[in-house]
C-alpha cells in the first residue's frame, strides 16, 4: 500500500481553487485524491468536493468508539464468564466474541455521533471558510510532497500552505 499524507492549502476563491485543480491534475495527482472544502453551496459541481468522511468526525469517532467498544465489550465477557447466567459453564472464548460485539457495536455507534460534527482536524481553518476562503486537501505519496508543494507555491502564489495532516485513512 502506497503511504499518503493529506496537504492543506488555503486559497482566495472558487478560480484559484479550479486552477490549482487543473495544475494538480497536469501533475498526474488523480481527482480522488484532491478535495475541496468552501462554505455551503458556494463551490461549483464539478470540482472535486470533500465528502462526509472528510468534513465530519466520523473516523475519529469509529476510532473510539472501537476502543472503548472492545474495552466494554471484554470486561462485560469477563463478568459472563465469572458469573454466568442460570449455572451455564462459558468458555473464555465468550471474552473474545463480546470484545468483537463491542467494538462493533461502539464503533457504529461513535461514527453516527461522529457524522453530526465537523472534523476536529479542520476547526482551525473555519474562519478562513466563512470569509469565502477554500479549503484544499491533497492526498499525495510521501515521495511527492515537497515536489506538490513547491508547485503549488510556485504556480498559486496567492495559495497558502497551512500544514499537513501526518496520516490519512486508508479508506477515504
């Protein structure tokens, strides 16, 4: 699996956003890779927006709610088998299927809490966005940072880098 760390870019409006889309691109950075975060219904269809596991706290809250999910699910086995229901003998394999129902169960439930926020990792740039400002989010292998930022640098003057996430889901 190819390593990928998420680059933030502040831009001025909609054209430099569509323009820094365009370089990217030319640069052979796919469009799955690229995402736009601008105030509601202010940014076009056809750029490349953030999707909901961008803009909310989803992955953080399936995260936690693994962890604390597992943590319940085992000490909720761990009281069945010290203490089963009607004299029944439970095998401490019971430990581990509750852990799995927990973690399950914890993560369903902290990502639909999770869907409600907005992402914790964007708070620090929604000034910028309510004062019309976009938001762009570069997904690109660790090999090609400094040559993506440079160009971004180079190419959107008017762009400002305001840093980079250290690790990205595997999955968005």
């Amino acid at each position: 699996m190819l390593m990928r760390r998420r680059l933030y870019f502040l831009l001025p409006d909609i054209a430099s956003a569509r323009a820094s889309v365009n370089e990217l691109l030319l640069a052979r950075i796919e469009v799955g890779h690229v995402h736009l975060l601008a105030r509601r219904d202010m940014l076009p269809a056809d750029l490349p927006a953030a999707n909901v596991l961008q803009k909310t706290d989803v992955v953080h809250g399936a995260r936690l709610g693994i962890l604390i999910g597992s943590v319940a699910g085992a000490c909720a086995g761990g009281l069945f088998v010290m203490f089963p229901p009607t004299g029944a003998v439970l095998p401490l394999a019971t430990i581990l299927f509750t852990a799995l129902f927990g973690a399950a169960f914890g993560a369903w439930a902290a990502s639909l809490a999770g869907a409600a926020l907005p992402n914790s990792q964007l708070r620090r740039f929604h000034a910028e966005i309510d004062r019309g400002q976009v938001l762009m989010m570069v997904d690109v292998p660790m090999r090609r940072i400094e040559e993506i930022t440079d160009l971004v640098a180079r190419r959107r003057p008017e762009a400002r880098s305001v840093g980079f996430e250290p690790t990205i889901p595997a999955f968005p």
